[in-house]
C-alpha cells in the first residue's frame, strides 16, 4: 500500500477493493459455508456433499446458479465499510509506530498494523457473517426461514436481541486479528520484492493481481481453523453453545478431530487467490484514480 496514500483516500479505495473480493469470491464462499456447516453422517448415512466438486454439482443443480450468490447482499452492503474501515485501520497501525512516514515499517511492524486492521473490521464484520451463513445454509426456497439479510436481521433481534445478532463475534475476531496480520504483511512483503529495482511506476497489473492473490491464501492458511468455529457458532440454534466457540471447539475435536478444522479448505483455498487479487488491484486501481482527480483538483485550484 502506498506510502503517501491518505486515510480519507485509503478508506475510498480499501471499499472499493473489498466490493471487488465479493463479486469475485462470493460463490466458493457459499460451497466453503455449505461443506463447514453440513451434518456429520450417521452409522451407514451418505454425506450431504462428498466433496467440493460434488457440492458445486448439488447447489447446481438444485438451486441453479442464484444458488451460489445466496447471502452475497449481506456483504456487499457490509463489504465497503468493511474493507475501508480495515485498511484504514492498517494505515492507523502503521503510523502509531512511525515517527517518520519516511520510514519503512519492518515486517513484524507490518503485522501489528495489520492486526490492528483486522480489530477494526470485525466491529462492523461480525453481523454481517452471521446473517451471511445464515442465508447460505437454506436450500430450498419453500422452507427457507429468512427471506432475505433485512428480514433474517429482524428474527435474529426478536429470537435474541442484539446478542443474538453479534453472535460469534469473539470468534470472528480470533479469526481475523493473526489472519489480517499476515495478509497485509505477506502483501507489502511481495510488493517489495516484485518491484523492479528504481520503478516509480508500481506493480503491473500481473504482479499486483500475484502478490493479492497470494496474500489471500496465506490469510486463509491462518484464518481457516476459527472459521470454522465461527460458522457453526453463527448457524447453530439458540441455545445449542450456551459456552460459546469452546463448546463447538469440544465437539468438533470430539466428533471429527483435527481435520474437521479444514471441511471447506479447498474452495477457500480456490476462492482465495482470484478474491483477493481482485480486493488489492480494485484497491490499487482505486487508489491511482483518486490519486488523478486530486492532482485535477490541485491543479485546478
């Protein structure tokens, strides 16, 4: 992310990149949910989804393609603030330890910073992923609960209040703090090594797409296992974890061990790369745009 790059202008362009993740991603999101989330078979029962493939197969089929956009308004509309409020929250870390912007950041001053990025989002993330999962589980559209995010945000106040709403927001955050963390590091770490030597230009369009993609992957490698978690808390009836991620913990380490932590690794892993190369080139075309209009304004003044 570029030095100079202003908060007012950060919060603009890091909207703008996260509206390009969802458009991009929102499809293997729903197939990662679908394969967290479904039953654990029974003695001599056949699995709901045999695999990724088979899941895309099913929804496919069954739903048509609508299917794999189910839930996607939640995000869109949390999405943009989201994304601003992170990147901003990655510049706001990066200044609280510079004493000079000059300066270049280490990268473990890089992973602070975008620690404190993640802290920031799941403030305004955590409702959104519910009401998200909560969307992307139903199915059949003549036993659907919830018609829609507005209509699933009114039954979760009247079923819980506000806690209900802001449920697996602890968990969320787990998540996102360590996994915001190496996805802004791995990000700058890659720019810095991707740039010609003497080149003012930036990143090309290939490079900036490779080093957002692979900052995606390495976000989701740390962030899978409290996903996890976080889905099932998020879909799970009222009352089932009266204690909360440790009780869904306990059960999935009971029921499926350690691997149960990765069910839905490979359409994150698959949506991973071409979501978040789309969030940082939005993000730097974005940027260059702003850039532009503010040197018309200036000029023109």
């Amino acid at each position: 992310m570029p030095e100079e790059a202003s908060a007012i202008k950060g919060f603009l362009a890091g909207g703008f990149g996260g509206m390009c993740l969802v458009l991009a991603g929102h499809p293997l999101d729903t197939m990662k949910v679908r394969l967290q989330t479904m039953p654990i078979p029974g003695p001599g029962e056949v699995p709901m989804y045999s695999g990724t493939v088979d899941c895309a197969r099913k929804i496919l089929v069954k739903e048509g393609v609508r299917g794999f956009y189910k839930g996607m308004a939640a995000p869109i509309a949390g999405v943009a603030p989201i994304f601003a409020v992170s990147f901003m929250g990655f510049n706001v870390g990066k200044q609280l330890q510079q004493k000079d912007p000059n300066t270049p950041l280490t990268y473990p001053q890089l992973f602070t910073a975008g620690c404190l990025a993640g802290v920031f989002s799941t403030t305004i993330m955590a409702p959104g992923e519910r009401i998200k999962c909560l969307l992307q589980i139903q199915q059949n559209a003549a036993t659907a609960k919830y018609s829609g995010p507005i209509d699933c945000a009114k039954q979760l106040y009247r079923e819980g209040g506000i806690r209900s709403i802001y449920r697996g927001s602890m968990a969320t955050l787990a998540r996102d703090i360590p996994a915001s963390g190496v996805y802004f590091m791995t990000y700058e770490w890659l720019k810095k090594l991707l740039t010609p030597e003497g080149s003012e230009g930036g990143l090309s369009v290939l490079r900036t797409l490779f080093a957002g993609g692979m900052a995606g992957i390495v976000n989701w490698i740390v962030a899978l296992p409290p996903d996890v978690l976080k889905s099932r808390l998020q879909i799970a009836p009222e009352g089932k974890y009266p204690d909360g991620a440790r009780g869904v913990l306990r059960e999935l380490i009971r029921n499926e061990g350690i691997l149960g932590f990765y069910k839905g690794a490979t359409p994150v892993l698959l949506r991973a790369f071409p979501a978040n190369a789309a969030c940082f080139f939005g993000y730097e075309v974005a940027m260059k745009g702003l850039n532009w209009m503010e040197a018309k304004l200036m000029g023109r003044a």
